[in-house]
C-alpha cells in the first residue's frame, strides 16, 4: 500500500475530528497529551485493542501514583471517552468504580477594590486594559485575549465573548471608564492593519475556516485581534497569520502587577474576574445575573461566591447586629 492509499495515523484522525467538531486549539492539545500517555502507560497497545478495564488502571493511575487534581482526572477521562466515541467507535460503556482524586473545597481568593485599583495601577498600555476588563467586565484570560474590534459595541456599552468556555457566545457589561483606551486600541489596530497590507498584507487568524468562505476577513478592521501578538507566526497550514497576545504575556504581567502592589495574599489574572463577582454580589446584583455575566453553566458554580463575602453578601446582616 503506497503512502496516499495509507489510512492516517490515530492521532492525525483525532486531530482532523477534532478540528471538524470545533474544539478549540487548547483542548486538542489536551486531548491528544493525554491520548498519548494512556497509551505509553499501557506499553504502546493500540487503543483499539483495550476498553474500560484499561481506561479505568489508567485513571486509577493517575489519583494514586500521580496525585493528580480532580479536575485533571475528569481531563484526562473525557479524552479517552472522546477518543472511544468518536474515532474507534467503540464506547467504553461503564467503566466502574475507580479512585477518584480528591476535590478539595477551596473558596477563590478576592480583593477588594481598592485593592483591584493597587494592582491596576502596577500596569500600563493594553496590560492596563486587559486587566481593566478582566475586572470590569468579568472577563477570563483567554476570553480578554480573543476579543476582536467587532466584539466591542461602544454605543451600547457591551462586550460580546464569543465561543467562550462551553464554546457559548454571551454578552457582559463595557465599563464607561474603559472607552477611551478601548478607543485608542481600536486605531491602533486599523493603523497596525494598514502598515501590514503595505508590507504582505499578513492576515489575522480566523475561526472555524472563515477566510474560505470570506477571503477578505482576515483583513478586515471587525475581524482584527483587539491585542495582537507581537510579530506573525505560521499556522496549521503553514501560513503566517498573526494571532492575539500569548495569555501567559498578561499572566506574567498582572503577576509582577500583584506582587508590586504588595498584597497580603496571592492572586492571578483569575482573581481579577472573582472580584467582579463578589462586587456585583456585595452590591445586591441578582446572583443569575452574575451567573449570566459570567457564563457559567450552572448557578452552584457563582454560589461559590456567596461564601467569601460574609456579611457583606447583598447587604444582609446578623439578627444580632
């Protein structure tokens, strides 16, 4: 059988299906990391070749021997279930009981705002911004990374966050404060976009093949990255494209910003949006509301906020006083 009539590999048709059923670039990634070790672990099996017994050692594997968190344990079984549905075929039905990692309670960790406006004032230019919205608007980091000039409606004061976690579009709040330097980085990006079509006209990359059924979105001002990257990169098809700003850029940005403003406790981009949540609670916003805002799946997971608040949740005080 010559090399064109050959079936593609495993982890080429996990890839391609995959990429056909819009799991973002980070979850395939994920999956294939964790496709590979499952079977290194059970020496070099086809996977085609083992079922639930396997998956079930493998999980047991990776509480016991590698003390995995709880969440990288689910990671790790949604692979392998992805892995038997949708590409051998064969689904592993019901695994059994095995050793579940341990998922500790831990509340987030929240500041204040005045604290919020310490750390703010550490950064300067887009990190200023993008912590601002991470703040302000409740956004995740890879959320606050993605956004593009068509996501910002200025007039109505809304951000639009598409294919956020759960590959769910929705719709937050735009701080009245943030519209001049939201402003300023959109003609920074048309200007940025005029300087790349006089020198190879570099187009931004683009979802779900876009640029073939829309050639000229790519360099578009609506489609431009509202932070981009410093400089090109190729993509899976060897093109260069530029693509927004590496999230670890603004993690490593707000973490020196935390540091400098001398905080009694650590904290991380993720912070910034718990802090969202606990202000809008504190001030008696609705929690479905919040849920909303924040694109969470179910109510449980804001509630989570209500345990850090105290006395302050929506004003409600002690019969006691």
């Amino acid at each position: 059988m010559d090399a064109h009539n050959r079936p593609p590999k495993l982890m080429d048709r996990v890839k391609a299906t995959m990429r056909v059923k819009r799991y973002s670039p980070r979850t395939e990634k994920t999956y294939c990391y964790w496709i590979r070790y499952f079977i290194r672990f059970h020496g070099v099996r086809h996977p085609a070749s083992m079922g639930a017994p396997e998956v079930k050692a493998f999980l047991e594997h990776l509480a016991v021997d590698r003390y995995v968190a709880a969440a990288t344990q689910n990671q790790a079984l949604n692979a392998l279930v992805f892995l038997y549905r949708h590409i051998l075929e064969q689904p592993l039905g019901e695994i059994g009981e095995f050793s579940r990692a341990r998922r500790p309670r831990r509340l987030p960790v929240v500041l204040s705002h005045e604290e919020v406006m310490r750390v703010l004032g550490k950064l300067a230019g887009h990190m200023h911004l993008m912590g601002t919205l991470m703040y302000g608007s409740g956004l995740r980091l890879i959320e606050t990374c993605r956004l593009r000039v068509r996501d910002i409606e200025i007039q109505g004061q809304i951000i639009t966050v598409r294919a956020g976690k759960g590959d769910k579009d929705r719709t937050t709040l735009l701080p009245a404060s943030c519209i001049p330097a939201l402003q300023h980085q959109i003609a920074t990006a048309e200007k940025q976009l005029v300087h790349r079509q006089q020198h190879g006209n570099v187009p931004v990359t683009l979802p779900h093949a876009l640029d073939r059924k829309y050639p000229n979105a790519g360099v578009s001002l609506a489609w431009q990255w509202l932070f981009p990257a410093s400089r090109p990169c190729f993509d899976n098809d060897g093109k260069i494209v530029l693509h927004h700003i590496h999230p670890s850029a603004v993690q490593r940005a707000v973490r020196n910003a935390m540091r400098a403003a001398s905080l009694p406790k650590p904290g991380s981009c993720h912070t910034l949006r718990h802090s969202f949540a606990t202000q809008l609670l504190s001030q008696g916003t609705d929690i479905r509301t919040v849920q909303e805002l924040l694109g969470h799946k179910s109510v449980e997971t804001t509630q989570i906020y209500t345990h850090v608040l105290g006395n302050a949740f929506a004003g409600v005080r002690s019969p006691l006083g």
